[in-house]
C-alpha cells in the first residue's frame, strides 16, 4: 500500500511540474515575440524618418534650386537683325509673272523713260556710249567686243525663223566691234522694227533676256539669299554692265559684307552692293547718272520695301514713275 501511494504521488509531482515547466515556456515565448516586435518596430520607425527627411530636403532643394534658376536667367535681348525688314513672303521671287512684269517696267524707265516695255520690243538706236546700236527691251547691243548679245538673239531667231529680215545682217554682225555700223546701214534699224511686230521676234528677246540676263542673275541672287529686291539689283547690274560685270560689282561687295546667306544682315550687304554699283557706273561717262539705283532702288531698300510691293513710286533721270 505504501510502495504504491509513493509511486501515485511521484506520477502526480512529474505531471504537475510538466505543467508548469509548459506554462513557463509559453510565457517565455510570449515574452520574447513581444520584445521582438517593439524592437522591429523601432528600427523600422528609424528607418522611416530619414527617408522623410530625406525626401523633405530634396523637395526643398529642387525648390530652392528652381527659384535661383528663374532669378538668374537673362532677359531675351532683341536680335540685331530684329529691325530689318525681311519679306513678307519669303516664297515670292523675282520669276514670279506680276513681279517680272514689275522688274521690266523699271528697267524700262531707266533705259527708256517709260513704263511701256513691250513697246520697247522695236527700240533702237545708237546712244554714243561705244556699244553701236542698242536695241530691244534690255537694250541689246551690236559691239562684240563690248556685249555682243544682239548678234546671238538674231541668230537665234533665225534658227526658228530661217527667211527674217535680220537675217541677211549676220555677216555683218559678226564683224561690227565698238560704235561701227559698217554693213548696217542705212536698212538695219528699219528692219529692226519691222521685225519688232513679229510675235516670233519678241519670244526671242524674252528667250535671250531670260538666258543670258534675268534667270543667271535671279538664281544667284536667291542662293546669296536676296529677296525680290535684292534679285532684281543683280539683274539690273547685268543688263548694264553685264552679267560678268555684274558678278564683278558683287565680288567687290563680298570684300566688305557677307551675302544674307551666310548670316549677314540683308540691308547692310545690299547697301554694299550699290554702293560697287555706284563705283562700276562712274567708270563710264555714260552711266554717270546713277538715279537708277540712288532714288529708285535704294529708296524702296530705305522704305523696306523689300518685296517691291506695289504701290511703288520712284524718279529716273528727275523723272517721276509710278506703279500702283
């Protein structure tokens, strides 16, 4: 009885110690998850608050930065080719029909004193400045060794009509140097204005005009990027001085002043051009009036009118013209 009493209060002792050894371990463990979470906790608040800050400092730098930015960028300054009055259709050019029509009228008021060019399709005459005769709307003359440009329009006009009546003088053409008629005379301008009516003829002048004078000068005037005005300078410079000339005055030119084209102001090169041009009509008594270009073209270039829009209003010679 005894021996068994001992072994029941050993199994209980045993179960009752387990249980609280159980007990203990679950407060243990309980414990220990406790602290681990305040502690994780913790770190990850420290680890919280410096990206903050750190994300409030940048936010505040990049203002900062923006103000010292705005404060410091320079006000725009106007260009200096802001005041120079450019076209107001930089795609219009001289080729354009209403513009050609134009140009011709004022070469016409030059070498003519008229504003009718198609009448001046039968001009001609001898003006004494050593070319012999000056002929036709852009004043063709009969001196090869001064132009030679009337002998290439009558031969060509006899290519497309063999029986003319100007025909018969190419021999003759090809001879004449200077002021000489010889081999003209006394039928050669009469048959000049006969020819003149003939419809023929007249492409033929324009044919010439355009090959040798206006579309040359037209297209370097646009590739030194001339406007309207600026082309039609060039192509009243070859039609006096020829197209060799002419490239002769813009040479002088480009000594002095870069061509639009290379960033110049447009203005201050076509000034430099007429300025040369002015030297190149001084070198012959005959060109000594330079109103063609003094109160012609430089008045529309000091008006800024660049595209030559019409009105236009200008004097040649004292006499005053007007396009409307």
């Amino acid at each position: 009885m005894n021996t068994l009493q001992k072994a029941f209060d050993f199994i209980r002792h045993r179960r009752f110690l387990s249980i609280g050894l159980l007990i203990a371990a679950i407060a243990i463990v309980i414990a220990s998850y406790t602290f681990a979470s305040t502690r994780s906790s913790n770190l990850l608040e420290s680890k919280r608050t410096p990206i903050a800050n750190e994300e409030q400092g940048m936010k505040a730098v990049h203002a900062s930065a923006t103000v010292d930015q705005t404060s410091t960028l320079p006000e725009p300054t106007p260009s200096s080719t802001s005041s120079v009055p450019m076209p107001t259709n930089t795609n219009v050019t001289l080729r354009d029909p209403a513009k050609k029509v134009i140009a011709m009228k004022l070469i016409s008021s030059a070498e003519n004193s008229s504003l009718d060019w198609k009448a001046q399709y039968a001009y001609i005459e001898d003006i004494g400045d050593g070319r012999g005769y000056t002929a036709g709307i852009i004043g063709f003359c009969t001196s090869l060794n001064m132009c030679g440009d009337l002998l290439e329009l009558v031969e060509y006009y006899t290519s497309v009509k063999p029986n003319n009546v100007l025909a018969k003088y190419i021999p003759a053409l090809k001879k004449t140097f200077n002021n000489t008629h010889a081999g003209l005379d006394p039928s050669f301008t009469a048959d000049w204005k006969a020819a003149a009516a003939d419809p023929l003829f007249q492409q033929a002048q324009d044919r010439e005009r355009d090959r040798i004078y206006f579309d040359p000068s037209v297209n370097l005037a646009i590739s030194d990027g001339l406007p309207v005005l600026g082309q039609f300078a060039y192509y009243d410079a070859a039609v006096v001085h020829g197209y060799e000339g002419m490239m002769s005055i813009r040479t002088r030119a480009l000594n002095k002043s870069k061509t639009p084209a290379q960033d110049a102001n447009v203005t201050t090169y076509m000034n430099t051009f007429l300025d040369e041009r002015i030297v190149e009509m001084n070198k012959e008594a005959a060109h000594e009036d330079v109103t063609r270009i003094e109160t012609a073209q430089r008045k529309f270039l000091k008006e800024g009118n660049l595209t030559l829009t019409t009105p236009l209003k200008w004097s040649v010679y004292g006499d005053p013209f007007e396009i409307k």
